[in-house]
C-alpha cells in the first residue's frame, strides 16, 4: 500500500530504517529528520523540505526530487 502524506509535518521525525515505498511526500516538511538508511523508493518528494535531514543510507532509486530543497 502506498501511503499518502502529501504536506504532512514530520520536522524531526525519527525515520531511519522506514520503509516509505513509493509514499506521497509532496511538500512534505522533513526539517531536521532522521531518515538513516529508509527506503524512500519511488517516493513522491516533489517541494518537500529536505533541510538538515539525515539521508545517509537513503534508498531515493526512482524519487521524485524536483523542487525539494
């Protein structure tokens, strides 16, 4: 199943080792998040908020980053 987060606020989420396949994370705010080795696969990223976040590890094969920062 394919999660729709679409704007969800996750500032300093705790996500490493999250299994995020091919989520909806468009405009998501994920300042400051931990995302140490998740699998954000085929994710929708499109304007979310990148910021600070952790992606050391990260899975993004097929991610959508356009206009993410």
């Amino acid at each position: 199943m394919e999660a729709n987060l679409e704007g969800v606020n996750l500032f300093g989420a705790k996500l490493s080792g999250a299994n995020l396949l091919r989520a909806n994370l468009r405009r998501a705010n994920l300042l400051e998040a931990n995302l140490l080795e998740a699998n954000l696969e085929g994710v929708n990223l499109l304007e979310a908020n990148l910021l600070e976040a952790n992606l050391e590890g990260v899975n993004l094969q097929g991610a959508n980053l356009l206009r993410a920062n």
